[in-house]
C-alpha cells in the first residue's frame, strides 16, 4: 500500500529539535560568513575619509544588513525544509534583500505606537509593550510569508498566524525571549577575558549567532505548517527524525524513473521498447545530460545488431564522461566499442590525450601506448604531437623499461620539435645513465 501525504507522520515539535537549531550556525557556511561579517568590524580604519565612529556605525550598520539578510533567508528555506545550509546555494530571492528594511520599518511604527502610548498613559505603554513583543514574532512570520510591510502590519494577519501555530506560538516566543537575552549574557561571560579591538568581532558574533539561532528556529516552526503558510516543502522533508530525507532535484527523480521503466522493459526481455524509450529520452534532453546518455549506451550495449549506433553515441558519450571527470567510466567505454569494433577511435586528438593520460595514471603503459599508436598520422601537424610524443616515450621508459624503443621517438622530436618543452622532457628521460662509483 501506498502512503499518501496526509498519512505522512507530521515533522517533531520545535522543542523536540533545540539542539539543531543551536548548531545550525556552526555548520560550515554560515560558521564561516558569521566570522566575516564579525571581523569586518576591524575595517573602520580603512575609511579613512570618515571620522572613526561614524566610519564604524557604517561598517556596523553594514553587517546588521547582511546578517538579517542571511537570517531572513534562514526562515524562508527552513520554512521549506531546507536546514541543511549547503542547500542554501542553488536558492535566491530578492525578497530577502528588502526585508531587513521593512523589518526595521515595522519595529520603528511599533516603537512609535508604544512611545505614544507612554506619554498618554503610562499604563497603556507597558500593555502596548507587552502585546507588541508577544506579536512581534508573528509578524515576522507574516513578512516572510508575504513579503509585504503593510501585510505584516496587519493585526488581522498577525492573529492568523498565531492562530495557525496554536497553542505552541506562547512557548515559542517564550524560547526566542531566552534566545533574545543569549547574547549578553553570553558576552557577559566571556568579554572579562579580552580587551583591545577583537572585542568588537566578539560582540557581533555573538548576536549574529543568536539571531540565526532565532532565525533556524522560526524557520522550522513555518514549515511544522508550511501548508497553511503557502510554503512547498522540499521532497521528503515531511519525514520525522531518522528517516532518510529526499533531497533529489526533479531532473534527478525524473531520470530515476525513466532508469527504472527502461531497467524494467529490458527485464521483461523487450529490448526494442527499452531503446525506444531511452532514445526519446536523450533525444528531448540536452546533449550534456549524462544520465540520458549513460543509460541510452547501456541499453545499445545489450544489443548487437545496434554495433554502428553505440559505436557513433559513444563519440559524443565518452568526451561527455571526460569532461565530468569520469575518466574510469570513459575508458570502460572505450574498451567496450573496441570490443565490437577494433578500428574505433575517437575523433578529438585532446580527448585522446586525455584518456591516455588517465590510463598512464592507472599504471597500465600497453593501454597508454595503444591510445597513442598512430597519433601523428591520424592528427597529422596537429599541435598535441610533441604531447603525444613525451607520453608515450614515458610509458617506454617508465612503465616497461624500454628506453631502446624510445630512442626513435627522441630523434623524430628532435628533428620536428626540438625546442619544445616535450623534447627536452623525453631527452631528459633517455639521458645517459651516471658511471659507477669507483671505489678505492
């Protein structure tokens, strides 16, 4: 039986997770443009142009931008799914780099409101105060959610997402209180043991962290309801704790199910429909899509009677390979159509060099050697010769031991290239060996 959507178990409660959201700033990304942004501080000296304070209220107004920034994308991707922050890369969103601004825009009505209700009565401040704290993490939800000031502003809107989280929303805004309070007491403990200007990276580390803590744990409880926040989640991420999390990419899932419906034809023998089907999927794929051409090859491989057609794919499948640095499956190839067909070859002379460098790498000098046989005729005046030439000259000399065999070579480069770095290399490699010591 298959599992719907709906009887997916729903993602563990915010506090079953602390641990995460606290080390979700100490994985690598984050750790590293949180040290950036901290010891940018130290710059102030280089605007020289400025008077120091001011020149350091810039710099530090600078990385309040771009730490919000970075916490906003936090709670948008989080609010997805997306905690793991190597995934953060692939995704953007200009939306993120107005809403630092529109939160400040939010916190100033709100200050003003609370300030006018101080000087009306000071009663009516502290409730004001009160009620805008305990609001204020709802309305940030609500500016991720729509990206909009006037929407975040909206008390109607906020309610809705209070109501949306339910009964947790008191207890999360009783952690990001905790939270909010991290940083100095946090600085209180550690600040005594320092002096000088590292003081200053110190201080803003210690506030960038607690607010992406802030920010990862907004973030998480979105997605507890992304549904009814209007967010998709990414595939799989609905699973709870220790199920594998689905992190394919749709092209990815896509060419897995058409790897399964080919896999699945040829089992039930009907390779004619296999093919068919692994054709139409290279044919309306781009010409660099690897998994299209891997598995077309391997269906062509399994049919005899197809020899000229691998052989003709396998020009285009092979340098493929060879570009994504798949030098192993290439030569795997390559072997292949030899098989079936001796006199295959492939058409690029640096595509040549290349498998023949890797199979030298292999440490197999006869494979090496039987990709260079007839380099120079088949390339004639082509400018990769002296490579060819130095290469296959070391597969002699340094794989079989046949410095004899290399020796023509040697005077063929030196009457063709004898400047080349090449030549001097093979020169070098044949040079006569040292004398014995005498002893006395």
């Amino acid at each position: 039986m298959i599992a719907t959507k709906d009887a997916l178990p729903p993602p563990p409660p915010f506090w079953h997770r602390l641990n995460s959201f606290f080390a979700f700033p100490f994985q690598m990304r984050p750790f590293a443009y949180g040290l950036l942004l901290s010891f940018c501080s130290l710059l102030f000296d280089a605007i020289f142009f400025l008077p120091q304070g001011l020149a350091l209220f810039v710099i530090e107004v600078g990385i309040m931008l771009a730490a919000s920034r970075y916490g906003f994308k936090i709670i948008a991707l989080g609010a997805r799914g997306i905690r793991d922050s190597a995934d953060f890369g692939r995704e953007s969103s200009d939306d993120w780099t107005y809403m630092p601004w529109k939160l400040f825009a939010i916190s100033l009505v709100q200050a003003f409101l609370i300030g006018w209700l101080a000087w009306y009565a000071p009663i009516l401040g502290t409730v004001g105060l009160f009620v805008m704290s305990f609001t204020f993490p709802a309305a940030v939800i609500v500016l991720v959610q729509s990206a909009s000031f006037f929407q975040a502003m909206n008390p109607g809107h906020v309610m809705d997402a209070m109501r949306t989280i339910g009964w947790p929303y008191a207890l999360l805004c009783f952690f990001l209180f905790l939270l909010s309070t991290g940083a100095q007491v946090a600085l209180a403990m550690v600040l005594p043991m320092f002096d000088g200007r590292i003081v200053l990276p110190i201080i803003n580390f210690a506030f960038i962290y607690f607010g992406w803590v802030m920010a990862s744990l907004l973030g998480y409880v979105m997605f507890q309801h992304h549904d009814a926040f209007g967010f998709d989640a990414v595939p799989g991420s609905e699973l709870p704790d220790g199920a594998p999390v689905d992190r394919r990419t749709p092209a990815q899932i896509e060419a897995q199910r058409i790897d399964a419906e080919v896999a699945q034809l040829v089992t039930e023998g009907d390779l004619a429909a296999a093919l068919g089907t692994a054709y139409e999927a290279q044919r309306t794929a781009d010409a660099n899509d690897l998994a299209a051409q891997r598995r077309y090859h391997r269906v062509l491989a399994l049919m005899p009677e197809k020899k000229d057609t691998m052989l003709d794919q396998a020009k285009r499948f092979i340098p493929l390979l060879m570009r994504r640095d798949l030098a192993s499956e290439a030569l795997k190839v390559f072997k292949a159509c030899k098989e079936r067909d001796k006199a295959f070859a492939l058409d690029d002379p640096a595509m040549v060099i290349a498998m023949a460098r890797a199979e030298w790498r292999n440490g197999d000098a006869h494979a090496t050697l039987a990709l260079l046989s007839g380099f120079d005729k088949r390339f004639r005046g082509h400018e990769a010769i002296p490579q060819a030439y130095e290469l296959a000259a070391r597969a002699l000399v340094q794989g079989l031991g046949r410095a004899d065999m290399a020796q023509p070579i040697l005077t063929t480069m030196e009457a063709r290239y004898p400047d080349s770095e090449q030549t001097q290399e093979v020169r070098w490699l044949l040079r006569p060996a040292a004398p014995p010591a005498q002893t006395a």
